[in-house]
C-alpha cells in the first residue's frame, strides 16, 4: 500500500496593511528641527573630563526631585552699585541659559558661540521662573561646594555637584553634565546668535513642559583664584542698568 502522500501547507500570512480610511488625514508626528553640527571642540581642559558613574547615578535621582523656588528677585540697585560690577580684565564667553519652561534650566558657557560648551550645568530653578526674575532686576547665583580633601588638584569647574543658591536663599543643587545631542542642536541653532531673549521654533516644544526657551549673551570671566570663579552678564552698550545675572563658583 502507497504512503498517503503529504498534506499541502497552509499559505504563509501576510500582514494586514494598514491603508487610511476614505476621508482620513494620515497622522504625522513632528520632527525636531535639526541642522549638521558644525561646532568646534573646546580648548578648556574640563570639557574633556566625564562624569563618573556614581554622578550619573546622582544626575538621574536629581531630575525627580520637585523644584522648590524661592523669589530669585533682587531690591532695587543705585547706579553708583551697578558700576562696580563690570569687571576689567576679564575674558569674554558666550552664556546661555536655556530649556523647558516648565522645566528645569540649563546654563552653558563656551568660549566662543562656535564652540562646543566647556561647562554645561543644570539647575533646580524653572526656566520660565528664572527668564521673568531676570527681566525685573538683578539676580545673583552662587553655586558651592567643598575643597577637595587632601590638597587633590581638582579644577573648580571640574566639580561636579555644587549646592545652588538664587540671591541668598538655598534652592537646590546644580549638576554638572555633558551636552547631549539635544542641546548641541540648540547651540548649533544659536551659533549666530550674540545677545537675545526667546523661544526656539514649535518643532522643538514639549506638550508637557511647554516652549524651549532660550537667553544668551556675553558674559565677563574673572578668575579670581583656584578656588573663586565668577561670570558678569555683559549688556549691550547704552544700558546703564548693569548686568542681569551675576554667577559664582566659590569652593568652601
């Protein structure tokens, strides 16, 4: 008796294709505005010094802490204090202040604003919060933290965790970082860009924590020594206001 010969195989699915209902608008998701980046490499030594894993680590429980502002609102300054301000002598950089409005601000430095940022932090105040404050009157950041403990030779801009004070009172913490594509993006996209206050187009906003807001000047880099580092707002000449924000690194 012949053996029964072989069933035939069932046919191999094929996908259902998901074509539009008549009449329907096919969906597309915005895309982030992006352009090449062109931005050359920082000369400062601490642009090329990582986090560590434990600060990475520190970084992302960082980001779930609620933001706890106070007013970073200062009284009102003569104009006999306000001329004292503006430092001889120092080195001129490139500062932004930038991120969500609803969430928290970045601040960069680069040395020029076709360089990459040789200092990139991010701080427990608002973006929105910070970009009002700043357009009442002058603000102060100090940013501390402690020596480094047996007379290591670590540059103060190196430190990566600084306790954060907005005009006197404590707000939180800034951490230092390293730019991300994202935030390349956004100084490539201000690369020409020298003293302004805005918002970066809708493509780049977040539904949740709103339009990517931006302030970027010239800022007055004094050194005042291994331990002491401060940043003077440089207005536009004919403002006799004095700068806006006034930034310290000091070590305790």
């Amino acid at each position: 008796m012949a053996p029964p010969s072989p069933l035939p195989l069932p046919p191999h699915p094929r996908p259902a294709s998901k074509e539009p209902s008549p009449g329907s608008t096919p969906s597309k998701s915005p895309l982030p505005l992006r352009r090449p980046i062109s931005l050359q490499p920082a000369n400062s030594k601490s642009s090329k010094h990582g986090s560590s894993k434990f600060y990475r680590k520190f970084r992302s429980v960082f980001r779930s802490f609620p933001i706890i502002v106070p007013s970073c609102k200062m009284p009102t300054v003569s104009h006999s204090r306000s001329s004292e301000t503006f430092i001889h002598g120092g080195t001129r950089i490139t500062g932004t202040l930038f991120g969500y409005r609803k969430a928290r601000v970045n601040l960069a430095f680069q040395e020029s604003s076709n360089c990459h940022p040789f200092l990139l932090l991010e701080l427990a105040i608002p973006t929105g919060k910070l970009l009002q404050e700043m357009g009442m009157g002058l603000n102060r950041i100090a940013l501390e933290c402690e020596k480094p403990p047996n007379n290591e030779k670590t540059r103060i801009m190196d430190e990566p965790i600084w306790s954060l004070f907005c005009n006197g009172k404590k707000t939180g913490y800034g951490v230092k970082r390293e730019p991300t594509d994202e935030d390349l993006n956004v100084m490539q996209l201000l690369h020409s860009v020298t003293v302004a206050v805005g918002v970066l187009p809708n493509e780049m906003s977040d539904p949740h924590d709103g339009e990517l807001s931006y302030m970027r000047a010239d800022f007055e880099r004094v050194i005042g020594s291994k331990d002491s580092e401060t940043y003077y707002m440089m207005m536009p000449d004919g403002n006799s206001n004095g700068p806006e924000l006034s930034v310290f690194f000091v070590r305790v």
